[in-house]
C-alpha cells in the first residue's frame, strides 16, 4: 500500500485547503514532519485514519472533535486520501457530522456524515460507493488491514510505541488477538467447555433416565394392580440379596418391586409386562362386541330421524308455497315500478348539470359585482383595458423595490458602521497593551532563568544526597534494631536462668524416683508371687513371708520423669543458642548504628531528608521552570506578531468604516427619491399592490361571468332535447319517477328472491311427495334411549381397553427406554471422560501446567516469530548487547501463561523485564518490536506490501550516537521504494533529513502546511 495525496480542508487545525503530496518525497526516502508543538504536526496522521476508516484513534471514547474550531459556520469539514494497493488506485474522500446554517427558517442544523470511494480507470475516476457503511466494506476488501493493524504497521502514532513492549500478558493478548484475529480459537475453547457440559449432562441424565422409568413403571404395576397371585418368589429381591415373600401386602394387594439391580429389576419388570398384555387381549374382545351393538341401535335410530326430518321438510314446503301465491299481485307492481325507475334514470345526468349551470352563472355574477364595487371605490376613474391599466402601474415602480431593500437595511447598515468604530477603536487598544507587555516581558525571562539556574544546581546534587538519605536509614533502622535486641537479650538471660533451674529440678527428681524403685523392687516382686508357682528369684515354690510394696514406683514413672528431664535440657540448650544469637545480632546492629541511639540516628536522618527533598523539589521544577522560560520566549514572540496583525487589523477596519459610511449616504440619497409622498418607501409600493390586485381582479370576474352565461344557455338546450327524445312529459315527471341506485337494487332483489323460491320449494314438494310418509308426527323416544344405553356400554368398553392396552403400551415403553439407556450409559461416561480431557487442556486447566489455552498457545507462536523479526534490528541498534526473548514462564497466582517478553542483556548475561530499561533503550526496543510486529502481521495479512510507513515522536529520549543509529535503520526501512514519514522535534533529525513537511500555526490561529 502507498498514500499518493492528502487534502484536509475544516479538518483540526487546518481550516483552509491543506495539500500533501506523498509522492514528491519518493526519490528521498524518507521526509521529516516538523513544527510548533500544538501546530498540528499528528493531526496530518489523524487524517490519514480518519479517511481510511472514520475514525482518530485518540478521540476513541471521548469527544469527537474533528472539525475545526477556526472553522466559520459555512465552511466545510472534508478529508481525501488518495492510494493505491494491489487491487489499483484509490481515492476515498470523508466529512465529519458538524452543525451548519439551516437553509430554511434560520438556526443551525446536523450535516451528516458523508463518505465516497472512486477508482482510477482508463476513463478517469468512477465511483465505486457512496455510502459510509459501503466505503467501508469497499475499502476492507481493498486494504486488508483493520484500523488496528493499520496502527500497528504503517502509522505507529505516538505514545503506542512502547504500548506493545510494557504490556501485561493480558494486555497483550488483548493487541495480538485483534491483529491476528485468533478469538475463534476462543470459540473452540467454549465449544469443547459446551460439549463437556453437554456430555455430563447427558451422562446424568441417561442415569437419572434409567432411575425414572424403573420407579415409573413399578408405579404404573401397583397402580394397575398387576401384582396378583402369579408374582413369583424372587420377583422382589432385598437390597441385601435375600429371596423376598410373594410381592402381596398382608391384605393380598401387590406391593412396590424393590430390587438390588437395574437387571434384576427389569427381568422383574417383564413378567409383569406379560400380565398386563393378557388383560389388554381380553379387554380388547370385549370391546369388539359392544362396538357391534352400538352400531345396530345407531342404524335403526339413524332410520327413524331421517324419516322425521322428511316429514317435516313436506310440511314446510306446503306452507311456504302458499305464502309466495299470496305474494303474486305486490311482486307485478314492484316490477313496474323498477322499469319506469330505469327509464328515468338515463335523464338525472342532464337535469344535475342544468342546475349546477345556473348556481354557478349566480355566483358569478355576484362576484363580478362585488369586484366592480371594489375598483368603484378606488375613485380612480374610467378604464378601458384593466390589464394594460397595471402593467403600466408595475413598470412604474420596478425601481422603488431596491430603494425599498435599501430602506430595510437602514439599521444593518448604522449597526455595521458602529461596529466598524469599535473595530478601529478595540485594534488600536490592542497595539498599545501589547507595547506595554512587550517592555514588562525582559524582566521576568531575567527572572526566570536565575530561578532555573539556581535549581539546577541543587538538582545536580540529587545522586550524592540519595546516598546520604540511604546511609541515614540503615543507622536509623540498625538502631531501632539495636534497642530491641537489647530488650530482647534481657528477656533471654531471664529464660536461660528459668531453664536451667527447671533442668537441675528435673535431674534431682529423676534420681530420686530411681531410688525409690531400687528400695521397693523386693516388695514389686512379693506382689507377683503366687502359691504353687516358683519364686522369680529363688525358684522355691513355698512363700512364708512376701515382702511388702508400701511405696510403688512403676517404670512408666521413671520414664516419665526420664521425659520431662530430657524436655528441660533442651529447653536450657535452645535458651543458650538464642542468648548467643541475640548477642551475635546485637552487635552487628550496634556496628552499623555507628554508635548512634534511636534519637541522635533519627536526627541525623530527618537532616538528610530534608537536604533530599530540597534537591528533589529542585529536579521536579526543572521541567517546570523550562517550559516558563520557554513560554516567555513564545510570548515574546507571539506579541511580536500580534503587534503587525492589529497594525493590519486596524487599518483594514478604518478602510472599512470609510466604505461604510459613502454606502449610507448614497443609500438615504435613493430611498428619499423614491418615497414620494408616503411615510416609506414600503407604504407606496403596497399602495401601488392595493390598486393593481383591485383591477385584476375585476377583470377576471367580468370574464368569468361571461363564460358561466354561455354555459347555462347550452345546459337548457341539452335538457329540451333529451326530454323530447324520452316517454315523460317534463322535468317533475321526471323526478317522480326517479328512485335511487339502492331503492333499485332492493325491488330487483324482490323480484328475484320471489321467483327463485318459488321454483325451489315448487322442486322440494313433487320429490318429497313421491314418499310414503305417514301424516301423524313420527316418535323418536324409543330409538334414541335404546342406542343411547348402546353407546354408554360401548364407550366403557373402549375406556377399559384403551386403558388396559395403554398400561400395557406405557410398561412396554418403560421397560424398552430404561434398557436401551442403560446399555448407553458406558459409552457415555466413556465419551464424556475424553471431552473433560480435552476441554481443561485446551482450557489450561488440569494436567495443562502451564495454563495456556489453545488461543494463547497459538499467540505465544506467533509472538515467537514477531521477536525473532525485532531482534535482526535490535541487535544493530543496541550494538549487540541486547536481544528480547519471548517467555512462557509460568505467571504468578495461577494467571494465563505463554506471552512473557523480557530482555537479554549480553553485558551481564542475564534477563530482565522491559520495564527496566532507560527511555532511550525503550524507544529502540519498541521501534524494533513495533517493525517485527509490522512484518509478521503484513505477513499475515497476505503478504502486503507497505510503501508508506509513519512514525510519531519518541526520537527525542536518544543521545546522539544510539540517534546515528535509529536513523541507519529508518535508512534501511525506504530501500525498495518505501516512504518513510517521521515527526520529531529533534534539531539533529531536521538537520539530516532535507525532505520536509512544515506544519505552521498562522497569526489568525489556523495552521498551514509548507513541503520544502
């Protein structure tokens, strides 16, 4: 992809129509954007995404302020990009929505947004869209870059070089997503998490499926009361396994089947299945034989009504023709009454127009009198031809209308021609309170630059203050540490005296309890003696006279003393140890306190705080105190150039007062002359309208009179013939027998119905008089209650059956559905085994220890090959001492894993995070892995080529050699006929780089654009 051509017009800072030319620095290479900060140097980038795509990256979630504010309500807001990719030459062309002057009834009004696409062809340019939604899909398919890759791979804005480096490995997964569009990896992920779920659920169902039809049919044979005196022994089986009774409760009814299996169940469940198909054969015989009765009583019923209904159709027919016989003679005279109705019809079109002839020849005349009355009073005398009398009138007064405008635009004008005064007046205030701004500005850029100096050299002792402040801590802290150790060694000297005294009390009770047991072993052994057994110690099996036991002491006493002796020994070493670790601490402690207490240290520290704050205060206003002094010199010259803007301000405003004020006296001259003897010059002219519409209009009336005259006579004519060709004698035989569309229609109808229900009840009595019916009412009674007991006896029969073959049905269906899902539950645990395997390994969960998903493993690849790219230039650019890697270290707290970079350093031969690296080392390690990013994504997207690259700022953190640097690898960037665009501020990039865009802000506050 190349740009060719911009033109921004009412578009941020640029008011007037603004010209790029991209294809002028083809031949360099590489062309600087340079300016004021605030002139509008990122705005010629904001452009470019805006007419590529609708939309500035940096107003995204705020105010979209597109449109110029130097911009005056009718001025436009548009933007064209022309260029050219693989599919050809493009030039698209976008406005903004802004509020613009309504064309009709004042106000603002939206104009919408707007966008068009052509296409460079061998007949010039041809319109591809004309729509915003169809530009866009136009140029999807024409750039195959979204907005954010565009942003990652042609127009690196500024701030976002470093955006992609420092990003957290959720952040970026978040930019690499977007660029690679990797979320279906996602979707891959929720689908298997579906099917997982989806498999579990089915899993528990099929079992809880089994569970249900088991319970369901045992319910359905207690219900049926299928149980019966054929149950079986074993057909109920104990949850222990033991043979059950015969299935009846103690009153012979049949109980639940509680089995230890699903198999046990189900073979039960079959016997009785087979119970349930004898009665549903049985139940089915009987209904077969009351179906048969039923319809015997339902035939002879069916019989006697059709009869009945004869019968009284006969009846109805008689009577019904005798109705229509007495009908006859009104029928005769309707007919009559309908023809001369029909003739008389043909002669109301020719009655109706001789009325509305003369109602109009009436209004016509009294219209033309009441406009005769009108021009009567006007007293203006005889006139021949009114038409010619106020052509003539009008051409009199074609010049008073612009005297008339004139008159109107008598306060515009004096309001002007104050405004004017005031422009003279307020331009020349201003030029002499800019000469006295001008003369105090000296003194505070004096000002200023003494305070800066005076900082600076406090700033510049930050370092050596830094190092105190850390000194006067470490003998704070080592006091502090000091006192307690000093405290704590009190406390461990006290221990240690406990302890040894415990260790010497539990030494001499110790030895007392072993003498004790020495004293009393005789009388321990006389107490296990017994008569018969041989003595333990002298062997005879007679003991006149034991020993007494008078004081026990038990091994399990000694060894309990032996116990606690042990206990208190270590205790007394342990409280040794710890006095001699305290010691040892203590002075070490007392070493790095350099002698100081806790109250002379903390002194010694605030000091040095004190001495840091004032060098850190000092840093901080540095900025502070450049961007004052850089402001002052702005000013200076701002009011420099103020000061020949109001001299040109006021003098155009004098030129303008004195062509004012020769308007108004050239104005009042006409609008006099043309007044007369009226108030104003609006007066004669609707005087002058009053008389001419007066004569018009009674003209027209005459002539209009004089047309509804001739009409009425040729109405009268047309009625005279008609009547004299027809059977009636005049008009008001006419009218009598006239009726109307509706009264016609119903004797028509009459006429008819007559007619046709006579043949239709004529044909009803001849066939049914052709039957044999008796003349007496035939009873119904009998018949009816014979098929109705039939029919109750058949319906109980059906409701039996279908019940019984129901239950048999149903049981059958429970039996079939709980062993099919049970056969099918193996292989779906199975099935839903591997789907849980699967969905935490791509998931990154379970055996997945890294807890990479599959979209970040993916990402990680990629990412991979995008630090491969930004290394061939990073190692150029550092001199070869750094390289970024890419890490899949797993991230603390159980994070995702897979999208670490960090940085190898060859100096130390170690690794450390992006972020520790200067600003300068940051900016070429950005530049780098935002080209490598460029090249993998391009890659990506189909292998585009890319003509055109930008780059935003950022060159300014490099010192001069790591610049020589930068600038060979942009040099490198425009080999094979790329463009490369760079904004900076940097003198040394304006002084190597001749090719320039200038962005300058005007004296009236728009900016334009120079190319040099």
């Amino acid at each position: 992809m190349r740009l060719h051509r911009l033109e921004v017009e009412g578009f941020g800072p640029f008011r007037s129509r603004q010209t790029v030319d991209f294809d002028a620095f083809v031949d360099d290479g590489i062309f600087l954007i340079a300016g004021r900060t605030g002139a509008g140097k990122s705005s010629i980038l904001d452009a470019v995404c805006f007419g590529l795509y609708g939309g500035v990256p940096r107003y995204d979630g705020g105010e979209k302020r597109l449109r110029s504010d130097h911009c005056e309500p009718d001025d436009i807001s548009e933007v064209m990009v022309e260029f050219s990719a693989s599919a050809g030459r493009f030039r698209v062309t976008r406005s903004p929505e802004y509020l613009r002057p309504a064309k009709r009834g004042g106000g603002m009004t939206k104009q919408a947004a707007a966008a068009s696409l052509h296409e460079w062809t061998d007949a010039g340019w041809v319109g591809r869209a004309a729509r915003a939604v169809d530009v866009a899909h136009e140029l999807e398919e024409i750039l195959q870059l979204s907005r954010e890759q565009f942003l990652q791979v042609i127009l690196l804005a500024q701030n976002r070089f470093s955006e992609f480096l420092l990003a957290g490995s959720r952040d970026r997964q978040a930019l690499l997503r977007r660029l690679f569009g990797t979320q279906r990896f996602e979707d891959v992920q929720s689908r298997f998490d579906e099917r997982r779920r989806a498999a579990e659920h089915a899993l528990g169902a099929r079992l809880a499926t089994v569970a249900a039809r088991l319970d369901e049919a045992e319910r359905l044979i207690v219900s049926a009361d299928l149980g019966g005196d054929s149950v079986e022994a074993g057909d109920s089986v104990a949850a222990d396994g033991a043979a059950a009774d015969d299935g009846l409760a103690d009153d012979g009814s049949a109980r639940p089947l509680v089995v230890a299996t699903t198999a046990d169940r189900l073979d039960a469940l079959r016997r009785a299945k087979a119970r349930a198909d004898y009665r549903a054969e049985r139940r089915a015989s009987e209904r077969l034989d009351a179906e048969k009765r039923s319809r015997d009583a339902d035939a002879v019923l069916t019989v006697s009504r059709e009869e009945q209904r004869a019968q009284v159709e006969r009846d109805r027919a008689r009577a019904a023709i005798a109705r229509l016989e007495a009908e006859e003679p009104s029928i005769g005279a309707a007919r009559v009454e309908l023809a001369e109705a029909r003739a008389a019809e043909r002669l109301r079109t020719v009655i109706a127009a001789r009325g509305a002839a003369q109602t109009e020849l009436a209004d016509a005349s009294a219209a033309e009198r009441s406009a005769q009355a009108d021009w009567l009073a006007l007293d203006i005398g005889d006139v021949a031809d009114l038409e010619a009398w106020a052509a003539e009138r009008l051409r009199e007064s074609g010049g008073w209308q612009r005297a008339r405008e004139l008159e109107e635009q008598e306060p515009t004008l004096a309001a002007e021609t104050a405004t004017a005064e005031l422009a003279v007046q307020s331009a020349a205030d201003r030029i002499a309170a800019g000469a006295a701004t001008r003369e105090a500005l000296p003194a505070q850029i004096t000002a200023v630059t003494a305070e800066r100096d005076e900082g600076r050299r406090a700033a510049d002792r930050l370092e050596d203050r830094e190092t105190a402040l850390a000194v006067a801590e470490s003998r704070v802290a080592a006091a502090q540490l000091a006192e307690r150790l000093r405290a704590q060694r009190t406390v461990a000297d006290q221990r240690l005296t406990v302890a040894t005294t415990e260790h010497a009390a539990a030494q001499t009770a110790l030895a007392r309890l072993r003498q004790r047991r020495f004293d009393g072993m005789a009388g321990e052994l006389a107490t296990g003696l017994r008569e018969g057994e041989p003595c333990p110690v002298c062997g005879a099996n007679e003991h006149p006279d034991p020993a007494s036991h008078s004081d026990p002491v038990s091994a399990d006493d000694i060894a309990e003393a032996e116990s606690a002796r042990d206990e208190a020994a270590a205790s007394e070493r342990e409280a040794v140890s710890s006095l001699a670790a305290l010691a040892a601490e203590l002075a070490v402690a007392e070493s790095r306190s350099e002698g100081l207490d806790v109250a002379e240290a903390t002194v010694a520290q605030a000091a040095a705080l004190d001495a840091h704050a004032q060098s850190v205060t000092a840093a901080a206003r540095q900025e502070e105190l450049e961007t004052r002094l850089q402001r002052l010199m702005e000013r200076a010259e701002e009011l420099e150039r103020d000061r020949d803007r109001d001299a040109a301000a006021l003098a155009s405003a004098r030129e303008r007062l004195a062509v004012l004020t020769d308007k108004a006296a050239e104005a009042q001259a006409l609008v006099a002359a043309a007044r007369g003897s009226f108030a104003t010059v609006a007066e004669r002219l609707a005087d002058l309208e009053t008389k001419v519409d007066t004569a018009r209009r009674f003209a027209d009336a005459r002539a209009e009179r004089v047309r509804r005259a001739a009409r009425a006579v040729e109405s009268e004519s047309a009625l005279a013939a008609a009547l004299s060709e027809s059977s009636f004698a005049d008009v008001d035989a006419v009218d009598r027998a006239l009726r109307s569309p509706a009264a016609q229609e119903a004797l028509d109808a009459r006429i008819v119905h007559h007619a046709v229900h006579w043949e239709k009840e004529r044909a009803i009595l001849f066939d049914l008089e052709l039957r044999t019916l008796p003349e007496e009412p035939i009873e119904l009674a009998p018949a009816e209650e014979a098929a109705e007991a039939a029919r109750a006896a058949w319906l109980q029969a059906v409701d039996d059956a279908g019940r019984a073959a129901g239950i048999a049905e149903r049981l059958e269906s429970l039996i079939d559905s709980a062993a099919s899902e049970h056969a099918k539950t193996a292989d779906a645990a199975e099935e839903f085994e591997v789907l849980q395997g699967l969905a935490d390994t791509i998931a990154g969960r379970g055996a997945n220890t890294r807890k990479m998903t599959l979209e970040t493993f993916v990402l990680a690849a990629e990412l991979e090959e995008i630090v491969g790219a930004a290394n061939r230039r990073l190692h150029d650019m550092s001199t070869g001492r750094y390289q970024l890697q890419h890490s899949d270290a797993l991230a603390a707290r159980g994070a995702a894993s897979g999208l670490g970079i960090v940085v190898s350093d060859a100096f130390t031969g170690q690794t450390r995070p992006p972020q520790s690296l200067s600003g300068g080392e940051t900016f070429l390690a950005s530049l780098a892995l935002a080209l490598g990013l460029a090249e993998v994504v391009t890659a990506r997207a189909g292998g585009i080529r890319l003509d055109t690259l930008f780059i935003d700022e950022g060159f300014g953190s490099l010192d001069g050699d790591t610049l020589d640097v930068a600038m060979r690898t942009l040099d490198e960037l425009r080999q094979g006929g790329r463009t490369v665009g760079v904004i900076s501020h940097v003198e040394a990039m304006q002084e190597q780089i001749p090719a320039q865009l200038t962005v300058r802000a005007t004296a009236e506050g728009p900016s334009i654009i120079e190319t040099r």
